[in-house]
C-alpha cells in the first residue's frame, strides 16, 4: 500500500471518528518518518529527490548484470519496463548499450 493510500486511509478513520485528533497526528508522522516517498510513489530523500546513492545492481532479478533490477527497485518501478527502456534507447539512439555497460561497471552490486 503506497503512503498516499495509508494517509487516506487514517484521514477517513479520522473522520468517522475512530481515532482522535492527537491519535491522528501521531500516526501520520510515523508514516511520513517511517516511508519516506515523494508524492509520485517513488522513493525519496529528504528533499524529495530519489536516493541515487542507494542504487545497487540487484543479485535477484537480473538477466545480465543486475542492472535494470537494482533501478527497478530503486523507482518502485517493474523491472521490465526498465528492460524496455534501455531497448528502446539501444534500438533508437544506440545509447541504451553504452549506459547500460557503464552502469554495469560503476553501480556496485548488491
């Protein structure tokens, strides 16, 4: 469940009554704290941008190198459309091979 839907989620239980207004807060800081997300699902710091410092080659869901594992994960995104975008990017421009090789020798593995 995404953090939007959690919030929601409290908010109506706030209005129906279920939990008070201090009880209501709390919980809402303890899921703002505890998943840190932008407001687009994505994983984010604290200044809302993602955390490319966590990104990691993925040693479970991978076909080559881990790469488009690791990026899927990071984005919350399937892995396969990360597979379709590199290509795509390699079928259109060519560039989809040089970036998915450089990621593949500077990401650090899982």
């Amino acid at each position: 469940m995404s953090l939007a839907d959690e919030l929601e989620r409290i908010a109506l239980l706030h209005e129906r009554g279920v939990l008070s207004d201090e009880e209501f807060q709390q919980i809402k800081a303890r899921l703002i704290h505890q998943l840190p997300q932008s407001g687009d699902g994505l994983p984010a710091g604290a200044s809302g941008r993602l955390e490319v410092s966590q990104l990691r080659r993925s040693r479970d869901d991978r076909w080559l190198g881990g790469v488009c594992g690791g990026i899927a994960r990071l984005t919350s995104m399937e892995s396969w459309i990360w597979r379709l975008i590199f290509a795509a990017m390699f079928m259109l421009w060519g560039s989809g091979l040089l970036l998915y090789i450089l990621l593949w020798i500077f990401v650090p593995d899982d």
